[in-house]
C-alpha cells in the first residue's frame, strides 16, 4: 500500500511538468481573445458615431453659405438655389440717418413660383422678421402673382432709442434645384416721422405695406435738417389729434393704428391682433389721444387681396389646380395698387371738449325753463257757441227732412216766435266738448291706454337695445375693430368709455323737451270746453320723444345699418302718434284705439327688420303694392270721415252710380279735401316709385321717409282745412 501511495503521487508530478508549456500557450490565447474583442467593441461605437452625426446633419451636408457685407442704397444682385444659400451684412459710410427705419425690397425673375418660393428672413437685434416670395393672390377674374416684395423693420426693436439699434442681417433661401436671382436692397425710409398738418403721399399694394409713425412725445419738426442721429423735435404737440385719409381709388385696404412696440403686424393675416384696424375704400378717419397711446403710435396702410370687405359682395376664389393657368405676373403698378394721402390735424383739448358740452346742455336747459315758464297754457275763457237753424224756404226745399235740428222753435198762434227749446239730450250752454257722443271721462280713459301702451313698448324695447349695444362697445375696445361700428370718424370725439361721445351727448335735448313736454301737459287745465281733452295721448308723444332721444343715443354707442332701426323705431311711434292726435282734433268719436294703434306700429317695425335683414327685389314689389293700397284706403277714410266700409258690393255701387249719374258721379262734394288728398296721393306715389327703382338703397330709411312725409303732409292738410272753413290759428 505504501508503494502503491508513492507511485501515483510521482506520476502526477510527471504529467504536470509535461502539460505547463501547454497551459502557458493557452492562457496567452485567452488574453488575445480579449484584446481582439475589446478593439471590436470601440471600432463599432466609432462607426456607430459618425453614422448618427452625418445622419444628423444630413440636411446641411453639401450646402454652400455664401456671406458678404454690402452697403445700403445699392442694388444688389445674388444667386440661390436648393445648395447655396446667402447671408448678407449691410453697413453705411456715415451714422446721419441712424435715427430712420431700415426698408427691405426684395425682387426675383420670373423663373420663382409658389412650389419653390423665395425665403428672405431679416433679422435684428431682439427680433426676426421673415416672408417668402412671390406672393399670390387670387381675385374674383385672375390670380395674380406679385414676385417684388418690401417690408419696414420695426425700429423700436432694441428699445424706445431706435440710434442703438443694430443693422439687420439677411438670409436667403429656397428649395429650387434651379438658380434663383435675387434683386435686394435697403434703404432707410427718411419719411418715416409724421408731422402735423402736413399731407404725406404714398403708394401700397398687396405685397408692398408701409407704415409710419407719430409721437407725442418726441415729434420730429424738421426731418430734413436735424442734426445728429435724430431731428430736432418740438414738445408742443397735441394731446389728441385726429388721422385723415383719402385715396382716389377704390381698392379696398386696411388701416391699423398700433402702438410704438415690436412687432409691428403690417400685413392681412395679423393685422388683427394689435391696436385699432378699419377698412376704407375712399376716405376713412379715426380720432386718437395720448390716453389712448401714451408715446406714440405706428400707422399701418395695407392693400386687401380682394375688396369683398368693402362692398360686401363675396368673390368667387379660383381652385387651386387652375392657379398656375390663371396667374398674372405683377410688378408694381400692374396690380391692386392704391394711393393714399393722409394727414395729422390736431382736435380739441379735453378742456375745450368738456367745456362745450357743458355750454350746450345750459343752452337746452334754458330753453327747457323759458318753454315751462312762459308757454304752458293757462285757459281761463270759453267761447260761446250759438247754433242758428235755418228754415227750409223756396230755395232751401231740398234739404233733407230726416236731419233733425238741435234747436227746434216753435210758433205761438199769433205767428210770432216763442222762446226756442233746447233738445233735451244736449245741455243748455252747448259747447264743441258736448258734440262729442262719448263722455268726458270715457276720452280720458281712452287716451290714458296710449300711455301706458308707450310706457310698455318703451321699457321692453329699450333694455336689450341699451344691453346689445353697450357689448358692441365693449367689443370695439376689446378687439379694435372700428368696422364693428360705422361712426362718423371725422366729427367722433370720444371720451371715457364713449368712442362717439358728442353725438351720444347731442341727444339730451330730445330727452329735456320731452320731460317738459309732459309737465306742459300737467299743468293744462282739464276744461269741458274746446276739443276732448287726450291727455293720455299727448303724455304717449313726450314718451315717444324721450325714447327718442335714449335710443338714438344708444344707436351711437355703436353705428351701424343692422343698428339704424334703434334710432329709427321711436321716429316711427312720433310720426303715427302724430297723425292719431291730428285726426283726433276734428274727430273725436272715430279716433283710432290704442291697442290698434300699436298694433299697426308692431306690423311696421317688422317690416323695417324684415326689409334691412332681407332686401331683395320680391319683398320692395310687395311692400310698394301694400303701401299704395294703405294709401288708398286712408284716402277713402278721410274723405269720407271714417265712415266708408270696404265691403264687397263697393264695385257694383261704384257703376251703379255711373250710370245713373254719368261724369258727374266723379265730381267730388268736398272739393278742397279732395285736392288735398290728391296731393297727399301723388307724394306717396313718387315716394314708392323712388323706392322702388332704388330698391338696393337702406330699407329702414325709405320707410321713415314714408312716414314723416305723411305726418308733414297731413299737417298741412290739417292747416289748410283750417283755413278753407275760415277758422283761427293758435299757435
């Protein structure tokens, strides 16, 4: 057992020494092995990184950039396409105009279109502009494309002192495979400063906005002989002043008042987003103060792709597959192009302003206190009225028999006149009031339903107007579109929250004579004499022009066609109302109700709403039709004193009386009234042919006119009726 032992350790030693150089050879193996994979592993990350970097950078590789300075008022021509892109530094020989903005104008051939435009991009020191070429249009005949552009670059972009801001730098670029020649120069716009009641001219189109800029408080006097980098200003500038334009064409463009900060949004699609815009066609004004812009403020003119915002007629836009078919190259003057001139005048101080106003609600106060002191009526007399009857003698004998007299005399036996007797149903001092069939107190109770019929009408009419029309305002201010509301620009003044505060103001003169109006009549003596007193009737009238005056003043706040039947509606209520009350003068018995009345009135504001909303051809044939026939019958109702009846059997008694009377059948018995109302007739009748052929015109107008016309013209028939029966005049 010990050789045994012995022997197996002596073999292991022998196998071990024979098996180490092996083992060495395989252990350096082992460590190659690693090393190979490890330079592997780096190689892979190395290729792997350059893949990722010129993947990343693959849109830029092989792109040429072209930089080089070039100096302002030169024209300079460069070339770009899809691989070389420019990048352009300017500079000037001295720092005299550093005070003026930078123009841009950029032009290319005819070879550029909308598939690969023409990238310019301006940048400044705080801010980037940037636009493409060319600029297509599409108008309702053509399309047409504008291949010249020019933009103004903010001046305010480093701060209020425009000397330190730094000269832009231009890039070029495009996706054309093929060269694109580029015209590119910059100016510095020298006109830029606006002065007062100086008139400055300029041309825009389209592709081609300008604007320029006012101060209050830094005003250049003299731009062209300022020294250093501004001109001189003068500090006595208005506080409020108003902008007029004009323009001898009709193309339609917009004018955006903005204030002194950068950017300035000088073309149609963000024209919205700042300040005050309205469009123009012909002339357009706006009134603006330091309340409004503090420093000063930026005038923007730009040329609409299309005038359909002007005329309100829509243009038929051209589907983009026929655009390249239809497209007409424009430079300059073969387009919308469109000349303006405009002016800065100053208005009145705020002091001026409130002092005026002031001197005027005095003015109609005063006149209030004269009409309540010397004109209220004081009726202490009556007039005896003695009612003679005729007796029927040789000549007399065809006097109706049926008609019997209010006096009756009778005859004692001897032949000789007894005392007259009274008919017992009128009473012994007859009066104009007794001939009335209806009592006293039933006139008043009548007329008292016109009241407060007006007082309904009036609360429920004019609190959603006051309400509408006050969130016009608002709306006015908050978006800053002047289009909202059509005011008078050129004669607006406002004030506080009021965009038109003189002609909102003007109206307190309707709202004071109403109020005295209505005191005159409560302070009129209730008498039993002279006409039926309709004092209802006549507190519905000063109602009427109180409303008048609210409304009108509410029409104000915000101006426009849908608006105008608010300043309107009340005019109508005056002018029925007046004609009510006329008729009511001779006939007190037949005079309308009031719920027919203001029934009547209902209809016509339909009317009115339904011809402004709906003006078409169809509804002025209809409504002539039904104003001539209105008129009519008001002839046969007047003529005959409301006793004629439009009933079926009117045309067979019509010839009936033809042919037993012949021509004179048509000879009228009363004939002043019938001139009269032939006269009122052939008015109407003008007045429907007017509307008629100028059916295009405002609706709401038109029946305005109808009315008050009628009311004047029944006036004066009332007068002339007055005079024909030899009665007297009060006034």
């Amino acid at each position: 057992c010990q050789c045994h032992c012995q022997f197996h350790g002596e073999f292991l030693h022998r196998l071990r020494t024979a098996i180490s150089p092996f083992s060495a050879i395989f252990a350096q193996f082992i460590a190659i092995r690693k090393m190979v994979c490890l330079y592997i592993l780096i190689i892979s990350a190395l290729v792997y990184n350059t893949h990722q970097t010129r993947a990343s950078s693959g849109m830029n590789y092989g792109k040429n950039f072209i930089y080089d300075t070039y100096k302002y008022d030169n024209m300079i021509t460069v070339l770009v396409n899809s691989t070389t892109e420019q990048i352009l530094d300017f500079y000037e020989d001295s720092n005299a105009t550093r005070g003026f903005p930078t123009r841009v104008h950029v032009s290319s051939n005819d070879t550029i279109n909308g598939d690969y435009p023409l990238f310019i991009t301006a940048t400044q020191q705080k801010g980037v502009l940037s636009w493409e070429i060319p600029l297509v249009i599409q108008t309702k005949h053509s399309v047409m494309q504008f291949n010249n552009m020019a933009r103004t670059l903010c001046p305010h972009d480093a701060g209020p002192n425009i000397t330190s801001e730094n000269r832009p730098t231009i890039q070029l670029t495009t996706s054309n495979p093929k060269n694109v020649s580029v015209d590119i120069k910059l100016r510095r716009v020298e006109d830029f400063y606006v002065e007062v009641d100086k008139e400055v001219n300029l041309t825009v189109t389209p592709s081609t906005p300008k604007y320029y800029y006012f101060s209050f408080d830094h005003y250049p006097l003299n731009v062209t002989t300022g020294k250093g980098f501004l001109p001189r200003f003068n500090y006595t500038i208005p506080k409020n002043v108003i902008l007029i334009i004009e323009s001898d064409d009709d193309v339609c463009a917009v004018v955006s008042i903005q204030n002194n900060s950068c950017p300035v949004f000088d073309n149609e699609e963000n024209v919205l987003y700042q300040g005050y815009h309205l469009t123009m066609t012909t002339k357009g004004g706006i009134t603006l103060t330091q309340s409004m812009f503090p420093v000063g403020f930026y005038i923007v003119f730009i040329v609409k792709q299309t005038d359909e915002e002007c005329t309100g007629v829509s243009e038929t836009a051209i589907h983009g597959e026929e655009i390249q078919s239809w497209v007409v190259p424009t430079v300059g003057s073969d387009g919308r192009v469109k000349n303006f001139r405009f002016k800065i005048k100053a208005t009145i101080s705020y002091k001026e302003y409130v002092t005026g106003a002031l001197v005027t609600l005095a003015l109609i106060v005063l006149i209030a206190l004269f009409a309540l002191v010397v004109f209220i009526p004081n009726c202490k007399t009556t007039e005896d009225v003695t009612v003679v009857e005729v007796l029927p003698g040789p000549s007399t004998s065809g006097v109706d028999s049926e008609v019997l007299p209010i006096i009756t005399v009778e005859k004692d036996e001897d032949g000789s006149d007894s005392e007259p007797e009274w008919n017992s149903s009128m009473p012994r001092n007859l009066t104009l009031a007794a001939l009335s069939r209806a009592p006293t107190h039933m006139h008043s109770r009548r007329s008292n339903r016109y009241f407060w019929s007006a007082v309904t009408v009036a609360v429920v009419y004019a609190l959603p107007v006051v309400q509408l029309l006050a969130t016009y305002q608002h709306m006015v201010f908050q978006t800053g579109d002047q289009d909202l509301c059509y005011y008078n620009f050129l004669c607006a003044h406002p004030l506080g929250f009021l965009s038109d505060f003189n002609h909102v103001f003007s109206n307190i003169g309707y709202v004071l004579l109403g109020l005295v109006f209505m005191l005159q009549v409560s302070r009129t003596k209730s008498l039993n004499s002279g006409i039926p007193q309709h004092k209802g009737l006549f507190y519905s009238m000063g109602l009427a022009l109180m409303m008048e005056g609210i409304l009108s003043a509410c029409y104000h706040l915000c101006p426009n066609k849908m608006n105008f039947q608010f300043d309107s509606s009340f005019m109508y209520v005056i002018a029925v109302l007046c004609m009510v009350k006329i008729y009511q003068n001779r006939h007190p018995d037949v005079n309308a109700s009031a719920h027919s009345t203001f029934m009547l009135l209902a209809f016509i504001m339909a009317l009115g709403v339904y011809g402004i909303m709906y003006p078409s051809v169809y509804f002025w044939v209809f409504f002539t039709i039904l104003h001539l026939a209105t008129c009519l019958i008001l002839t046969l109702k007047i003529y005959y004193v409301g006793r004629f009846r439009l009933e079926r059997s009117i045309p067979v008694r019509a010839m009936s009386a033809l042919r037993v009377h012949g021509r004179g059948a048509l000879i009228p018995n009363y004939k002043a009234r019938a001139v009269l109302l032939a006269i009122a007739n052939l008015a109407n009748w003008a007045l429907a042919a007017y509307g008629l052929y100028h059916h295009n015109k405002d609706f709401a107008r038109h029946l305005l006119a109808i009315l008050m016309g009628n009311t004047i013209l029944y006036t004066a028939f009332y007068v002339c009726m007055k005079l024909v029966y030899r009665e007297s005049l009060r006034v």
